[in-house]
C-alpha cells in the first residue's frame, strides 16, 4: 500500500554521498528530529539493497523555534518523471473573493507524513545519520512529485466540499474557507474540520484560522473583504524592507545578495500594484552581470544610481502599498496605432495623431506602438486623469509590455512601458490594453497614416530669433503642434500631447481654446519653413525621467566621449577611429570586426571606462598612461587575472598613444599586468578531466529510446552530439536540418554560420558521426531519426535540430544546451560543482587521445588549426571523418 513514484527511468547511482559536517547544536536538532520521526513512523531503520538511493539531509527552522528535517533529494528528482499540473495560488482566493464575506484558514498538521510510499520505492528515499542508515516511509519533504500527488489526492476532499455548497480551495496543507456571512462561513469551517479529521488529516489549530473574519493572513498575504484590497503580511514586509536596505548600504554585493532581492520583490507582486514597474531594474542588473560573469553568483557588481532609486521606492513605499483586487469597468476605451510614418487615437468620437520626427522614425516599431499610446494618454490627459482607460492596440508585443508594466526582452520597449506608468501614476490613471485586429483598428490606423501637411508649417528659427529680439518673446504659440512650437505654451488645433489644455490656459491667455481652427495664408512664405523633424521637446506635464530622455536623444550626435554612458561600446569606438580620421564606411567596417560576444564583454569595462573618466573629467579616448593604469588598479578589487586582461583589451580598441601603439600594449601597462598575473594567477579551470565511460554508460541505461519521453531523449542525443562532436555549446546550435544529411551509415552537418573559431580561409569541417552498430543504444544515427520523427508534428517552420521540450517548442540556445549537459553529468554521477557542462569538450577530445585517434582527426574535428589549443587547454595531446566519434564510444563500453 503507498502511493508509486513516477521515474522516468530506473533511478541509478554511481556514488553514494559521504554524510554533512553539522555544527554541535545542529547535530543536537538532527538527533531530536530523527527520534520524533521514528516515532510518528514516518522513517524506520533500514538495511543496504540492490538499487538503493541515498541521500544527504538538512534541517530548516520553523516559525516555532523546531526545525524541519529535509531529505536533499536533488539527484533523485532528476529521475522523478514530470508533469504538468495547475496549483492553486492567492490569485484564487482574490478571484473568489466578494465585498464584505467572511473569511477563514485551516492548517494541517505533517501533511505530506500523512501519505504512505509503496515500499519498493522506500529505498530511494534513504539517508545515513550517525553511521545508521534511515528511510522514509512516507512522503518526504524536498521529493519533486510531492506537491502533484498531494494535491491530487486533496481534489475529492475540495470537490466534496463544493458540493455541499461551500467556497474553499487548498494549497498544499492550506485551506481558503469563505462565507457570504459568519454563520455561512463557520458552518464551512465546522464541515471541512470534521472531513479532514474523518479522513485521517490532523489540523494545526495554532496556525489555523477557525473564527470567521473580514481580514485573513494567507500564504504571506493580508487579504482584507471590507476594502477589498490584498498587501503584504507585517512579516513579509519587514523581511523585504530590511533586504532592501541591506543591499544599498553594501558598496559591492555578490549577485546572490541581489538575485535574494529580486526574489523577494517578484514573490511581493500578487500584494503590490507597482512592484513589477520597480523591480526590473534590479532583476536586469543581475541578468547582465550573470551572463558577464558567466554564470557565478558569487561575482561582485557595483549598483547604478538609478538601480538605487528603485531600492529606494520600495523603502519608501512597501509599507503602505496594497493592490486592489480589481480596478473595476474601464471608465474610457481608447484606440491607438502606429506606421513608420506617425501615430493616432481614437477616443469617443475624439480623433488625433501626428507625424514621427525623424529621429523617432528610426525605431523598431513594437517602440512606436508604445509611443503613440503614451502620446495619446497625452493628448486626453485632462479628459482621462483620475479614470480606469482600456488601450486598445493591434500590436501584441506592445500589450504586454504595457501589462506587465516593463519586459526584459527589449530596453528599449522597457523604457517606454516605465515611461507610460510613471505618467500614468502622476496623473492617476490605470491603464490596461487588450489587443485588437489591425483590420478594426480603422480610425486610429487613418490617424497615423493621412496628415494635414498644408497647416505643418513654422518660423525659420532664425527668423523667429530675429524677431524675438526685435520685439518681444511671445508667452504663447497659436496653432502649432509638438513638433513645431517656439515657445514653452502653445495652443494646438486637436488635442496635443504637450499643448497645454483648453479649459486651463495661462491666467493673462483666458479665451484662448485649442480647438480653433486656422484658415489664413500665409502671406511671405520665405519667412517660414516646413516642420523640422528633428524638433524635441518637453512640456510642463512631462517627467523628468522624459525629460532626460529627450534630451539623450537630443544630445546624442554632439555628446563627448565622456558623456556617454549606456549607449553600448560601438559609440565610444566609433569615436576613436573618427578622431584617427576614418571615413564613416571604413568605420562601420571596422566596427563590425569585433563579434557580438566580444562586444558584450567589452560593453561593461568601457562603460565602466567612461565612468571613470567622467568623473576625472579625463578625455576617455586620449587618456594618460596613468589613468589607464589607475582604472585597472580599480578592477582589480573583485577581478581576476583574465577579467583583467578583457578590460585592457577593451579599452585598447579606443585608446590609441601618440606613437600610435595601443594602451594595452605600453610598457608600463604590460608590467602591471605582469604583476596581476604573479598575485592572481590565471591558471587553467581543469587540471584533469572526468571519464567519458562513466556518462556513456549512463547514457546507455537510457532505454528504450523510442519510449523515452521527450526530454529525456532530447538531452540523451544532445549529450551524444556534445561527445561526439568535441564541440562547443554554439555549435550544437548552428545545427540546422536543412544543412543535415541523414542516413543509415551516418548523419553529418554542414555548419551555415560563423563559429568561434572561424577564420578567414578557415571554417568548419562538415560534422560527420558514423552510425554505431555495436550498441543501438548509443547509435547517433539511430536517435537522431526518432527524435526527428518525434519533433515532426511540433517543428513548423523551425529548422534548428534542437528543439525545447516544452512548449512552445522554440529553438534553444546555448545556455540551455548547456543546462542541459550539466543535467545529464549530473545524473551520471559527475561531480557538476567542479566540471562544467564545456568541459564535455576536454572529456571527449582526452578520450579520443587516449583511444589512439590520430591527432590530424581529433584536429579536424574540434576545429582546431594546430595542437597548441589542445595541449594548453584541454589537458591532453591532440582524418578519417566518422573515427573520432566510434572512438570515443568505445571507450564507454569497454569502461
């Protein structure tokens, strides 16, 4: 009796873990667990068995001062078959919420012990304390189908419960009862005790709520039915505010200092209305400096001041922040849309629009969609301001980004969507979209397409100037549009994003109303000129976070080196070869030598760079020797050698001395280096290399492949791929099946893209693996055709070989891949926190060498010109196409 747990394949492990070093009071805690759940039953002394699982285990304390004893089942769950199931969460009890009911909780005491496991599944679920080894009996904390398998066994309890008329729902050990009335709800509380008890379920009355309320604390959330809002409990809030504060005053956290943040303040959203708008900042903060860092948590990153001003509204704010739990019927529905040739709006009968500057014409157009909604809002501030409006736009990208009040996709689209709250909570206005089809979206696409050209005329700037010093400056400007005003006020002909309202002009412009019309002619025409599309400016009402904007964009062309800041490393570098007198062509040339990967490692340091000189006021592409060699000794703090040595080589690409030798490259600046070197030596990751037989083997126990779910088979064939190719991770990503020729002898691909170690006069070799007739298990050929055949209904038009195993079923990239690899590693039995999932490359490549391949073979095939990367990197010595990959299968058998 007992409920089974689902493996994907028979659990296997090639090394048992030694027992955790724990401190004397932690011991004390363990021995004091163990005696409590030998005695509840819940584990029982066992005995070593074929097949068995073991397990290390860990305490965590509870709110009550005990602790809770938890099996690290890590390992394990990689064999533990997955499946999607709907949990429900507090967005359920929100949406089952009414105004003014009663409300309630009931908490059951050692839930997941309350479930037997069959016993032939006990032995995967063992540990060892004090030499005597332990197995539990029942459903362990940490096991990954526990909450499936709790949560469908409490679904006829629930459903039970519905039928009698009652409103409730579970999550986990966790009940939500509710009543329109006390009496309803304590007849809810009084029928669900009694079936949990009836049932077996103990109920933990200490943490229970069994008296009928208006305000109930659940799942870290205080749900309040008189006001109808939803906002953090005290202790949550407490937690948040003091990690908040933690982080601004700690001059250079690691990335997990701010990845506990960021976790913190997404587990807030479901209480918090503008947490999403405030958080994205910091959450693109640790992304970057991850893929920077590639990937350690335990890197040091330095928090930009805008980073810090979002730490600072959460100080400032989360203790007063509650969400409503619904922001009502939109009191306005209005239509926006945009071409490359301007944007327009439809509201009531109400119509507007205008034409794109020119420098607003050379955006994406997911931006311009979020453009001209924030133009629009604009336009009709004064009718919406204090109102729920629904934006209707026909494009998705732009819903969403507006929705979820930012994305990480794109900054720029991210900029705007902050752009449209900000505003939007300046003037009181919450705003939602919806999509519509493109074919509705008739008057607000006629806006943005048909202009009223013959009344888009203005001063020449001269003239006007000229004017203006002859006279006097004007206080208002009739007529005119964001694009052509002269002065701060102007009055517009329709509604205007920045034109100043109707019904509120300047106290000494009373009368003066924006819908009038002009119909007179313009008697010089040599006094005006059509609209410049270049114009920008702000109005009164615009932030001054849009001012600044505005003002990047205006600034942008005349900037000094100095003064750019987050325009990426090109414009710095165009700089540089500008300043040494290149054409435009011969620079775009040149710039387009440096890779996209190079370019993202580069970004950060002159970014950095250019930092640093601004504060010095120091030129950042004619620096001195000194100020190079001073901005190093900076990094040096929290860098490594190699970081290091990435930096001087960014700024060498700007930096050029008078006798025309590179910074990097300067006596002085090489000494330095040197020193680096002798005090933090940039030795090789590996010293030696993992056995390839151990994950061939494992790979072979992986059977049958045709039952293979599939990502179990995605990860077997692509760890295949890895091994046999002697690949890098970017390369099993440029496998592409219309660049692949399969048969049954062998499958080889014809690489269309550049690699790493591409050349001019040097690229890939084809990739040819042979089939493997000795073990079909291990048969490349054999698995590539079924995972073809399995990924046929869900590939469209998608032509890279790899696919992701869940939908949408996209192609991957390359840190999913080597996600992928680490898993399958893992489960082998490779130690995962030594050997990375590249080091696949060495692993495979050592195998062949020792194997015997010649080294023109194991050359051609991982794509080197000469065995100098081999021996200096990958540990070992390094052409028959095909022999490199049956080598290295042969190793795993013969292990």
């Amino acid at each position: 009796m007992g409920v089974n747990i689902e493996f994907t394949s028979t659990p296997f492990q090639a090394v048992v873990p030694c027992e955790n070093t724990f401190s004397k009071a932690e011991s004390e805690a363990i021995d004091l667990e163990v005696h409590k759940l030998l005695k509840k039953g819940v584990i029982s002394q066992a005995l070593h068995e074929p097949g068995e699982f073991i397990s290390r285990i860990f305490i965590r304390p509870k709110k009550d001062g005990t602790y809770r004893l938890i099996l690290n089942l890590k390992k394990l769950n990689n064999f533990v078959k997955y499946h999607h199931f709907k949990m429900e969460t507090i967005h359920t009890a929100t949406q089952l919420m009414k105004k003014n009911c009663c409300m309630a909780s009931i908490d059951l005491r050692d839930a997941y012990y309350s479930v037997p496991v069959c016993k032939d599944h006990q032995k995967y679920l063992k540990f060892s304390w004090r030499n005597v080894l332990y197995r539990f009996t029942c459903l362990p904390n940490g096991l990954a189908s526990a909450p499936r398998i709790f949560t469908k066994l409490l679904k006829p309890v629930y459903a039970t419960l519905r039928s009698q008329g009652h409103v409730s729902f579970g999550y986990i050990d966790d009940s939500y009862l509710q009543g329109d009335s006390v009496k309803e709800c304590k007849t809810n509380i009084d029928n669900t005790v009694k079936l949990f008890e009836l049932l077996g379920f103990t109920t933990h009355d200490e943490k229970s709520v069994l008296l009928p309320t208006h305000q109930l604390t659940l799942l870290g959330f205080l749900l309040n039915s008189i006001d109808m809002t939803i906002s953090l409990s005290p202790e949550r809030v407490k937690k948040l505010k003091t990690a908040c504060t933690k982080l601004m005053g700690k001059e250079n956290p690691t990335i997990q200092d701010v990845a506990h943040v960021v976790g913190l303040m997404v587990a807030s959203f479901p209480g918090n209305t503008f947490g999403p708008l405030f958080y994205r900042a910091l959450d693109t903060l640790k992304t970057e400096a991850l893929r920077t860092n590639k990937g350690s948590f335990a890197a040091k990153v330095q928090i930009p001041s805008h980073v810090l001003n979002d730490l600072q509204w959460w100080v400032d704010n989360i203790e007063h922040i509650r969400r409503p739990i619904s922001h009502g019927t939109p009191c306005y529905i209005m239509q926006t849309d945009a071409s490359t040739l301007g944007w327009g709006a439809h509201l009531q009968g109400k119509r507007t629009g205008g034409q794109w500057a020119e420098e607003e014409a050379k955006a994406h157009i997911n931006c311009l969609e979020m453009k001209a909604a924030l133009l629009a809002l604009q336009s009709f501030s004064t009718t919406l301001s204090g109102t729920h409006v629904r934006l209707e736009l026909d494009n998705t990208t732009a819903v969403s980004y507006i929705n979820c009040m930012g994305g990480s996709r794109s900054k720029e689209c991210n900029t705007l969507a902050r752009q449209i709250w900000l505003w939007c909570i300046e003037n009181k206005i919450w705003v939602s979209a919806t999509h519509i089809p493109g074919s509705t979206n008739v008057e607000a696409d006629h806006e943005s397409r048909v202009f009223h050209d013959n009344t888009e005329w203005a001063l020449r700037p001269t003239m006007f100037q000229h004017l203006c010093e002859k006279f006097f400056i004007p206080q208002i400007d009739l007529f005119a549009s964001r694009l052509n005003h002269k002065v701060h006020s102007y009055v517009a002909w329709r509604p205007d994003p920045q034109a100043f309202d109707h019904t509120s002009p300047p106290e000494n412009q009373r009368g003066l109303s924006r819908g009038v019309s002009c119909g007179s002619s313009l008697g010089n025409t040599a006094m005006v000129s059509s609209v410049s599309k270049d114009v920008g400016c702000s109005s009164s009402n615009t932030t001054t976070e849009q001012q600044s904007a505005i003002l990047a964009i205006q600034n942008r062309e005349t900037a000094s080196p100095t003064q750019e800041t987050s325009t990426g490393c090109l414009p710095l570098i165009r700089k540089s070869l500008q300043s040494l007198g290149f054409s435009e062509p011969a620079t775009n040339i040149i710039t387009h030598s440096w890779r996209g990967g190079t370019q993202k490692q580069y970004k950060t340091y002159l970014q950095r760079w250019i930092q640093f000189c601004g504060k010095r006021k120091v030129n950042a592409v004619s620096p001195t020797v000194n100020t190079v060699i001073e901005f190093l000794t900076m990094l040096y703090d929290g860098l490594q050698y190699s970081a290091l040595n990435t930096a001087r080589s960014a700024i060498s690409t700007v930096v050029t001395l008078a006798a025309e030798v590179p910074i990097g490259k300067h006596p002085l600046v090489t000494r330095f280096m040197r020193g680096v070197f002798q005090l933090r030596p940039a030795l090789p990751r590996y010293s030696e290399t993992w056995n390839v037989g151990v994950v061939i083997k494992y790979l072979s126990n992986m059977e049958p492949t045709a039952e293979l779910t599939m990502e179990n088979l995605t990860k077997k064939l692509t760890m295949l791929l890895a091994l046999l190719s002697g690949h890098r991770t970017q390369t099993l990503t440029k496998l592409n099946i219309d660049f692949m020729a399969l048969t049954s002898e062998k499958c080889s691909f014809i690489i269309p893209g550049l690699l790493k170690h591409t050349r001019p006069g040097s690229h890939q070799k084809p990739i040819v693996i042979n089939a493997y007739p000795n073990d079909k298990r291990l048969c490349t050929v054999s698995i590539l055709g079924t995972y073809l055949e399995k990924t046929k209904s869900i590939r469209n038009n998608e032509t890279q070989l790899l696919l992701s195993y869940r939908k949408p079923y996209k192609r991957v990239s390359r840190d999913t891949i080597s996600r992928w690899l680490k898993c399958v590693m893992q489960n082998a039995g490779i130690d995962t926190g030594k050997f990375k999932s590249h080091s696949t490359r060495s692993a495979s490549v050592s195998a062949a060498n020792r194997a015997g391949i010649p080294m023109d073979t194991i050359l051609s095939a991982a794509g080197w010109s000469n065995t100098r990367t081999f021996d200096q990197f990958y540990n070992k010595n390094i052409t028959e196409q095909g022999l490199f990959a049956s080598a290295v299968l042969d190793v795993g058998i013969d292990t």
